[in-house]
C-alpha cells in the first residue's frame, strides 16, 4: 500500500484526483488523509481542491452510472454493496430525489446513496449538483482547517 500511495504522491494534483475518484467509488480509501498530506507538503490548496473535488464527484458518478444500470447483481458483485442496503436507503430517499447527492460526502453511506440514486434514476444533473455541492464543502472544510491550523 505504502508503494501505491509514493506513487500517487509523485503525481502530485493528478494523483490527488485518482485518490478522489478511487475513494468516490465504493473502493475503500481515503482521499482526505493524502490531502493532508499533500498540503503539509507545501501543494497549493486551491488546484487540491479542484482535483479533490472532481475525482470525488466523478467517483460518486460511476457510482451513479453502475446504480442507473439497474443490475443489482452487479452492484452486489463489483461494487459490494448488498441488495438490502440499496432498498432501505431506496426507501430512505423516496420523496427526497436527486437533492439527497448533497449527503454523499459522508463515509460509508454516501456510496450507497450514490449508487441507488443511479438506479432510481433520479435526475443525473440534480445529482450531480447535489453530490459536487457536498464533496467541495467537505474539501473546503477541509483545507480549511489544515491551512488555518483550527
């Protein structure tokens, strides 16, 4: 693991964005410990967001698409998420919509919501505004704190 992470932290702001996207998916890592790292590095904050920011969006997006496919056997088998998961954040979202992306910052369930937001086809374009408000939000937080030393 120590080898993947040197090798992500030699690509600097792209290797950020991988993180994200790996860490936006279902795949179990965390992007926020390596932007950490990367600030107290001396990486400049803002092209850490912004990379943060989208490979997490874009991430929690594949996550989407797999979920709009409608394949709970392939959610199950690739994206290890059980059946039962996906029906009770189903029943958890009904009524609320695409708007619910916003809360996919948060471990562990925002995968899920992510995933069966895609497969109640809620609007793609309100869950991608929903899910790229919270992530940037958790980020800027975030760098935030890292940077003003809270």
């Amino acid at each position: 693991m120590d080898d993947i992470i040197q090798h992500l932290i030699a690509y600097g702001y792209p290797g950020m964005g991988v993180t994200a996207f790996i860490a936006g998916s279902v795949l179990p890592f965390s992007s926020e410990t390596l932007l950490v790292g990367f600030l107290l590095a001396g990486l400049r904050p803002w092209p850490l967001f912004l990379w943060a920011t989208a490979g997490n969006v874009m991430g929690s997006m594949f996550n989407y698409w797999v979920g709009s496919l409608g394949r709970i056997e392939w959610i199950e088998r690739y994206l290890h998420v059980k059946r039962e998961k996906i029906e009770h954040t189903q029943h958890w979202l009904q009524g609320h919509g695409a708007w619910m992306g916003f809360l996919c910052f948060l471990p562990v369930l925002g995968s899920a919501l992510s995933i069966t937001l895609g497969y109640m086809r809620a609007n793609p374009y309100l869950s991608f505004l929903s899910i790229s408000l919270g992530k940037a939000l958790r980020y800027a937080i975030l760098i935030w704190v890292v940077t003003k030393g809270v």
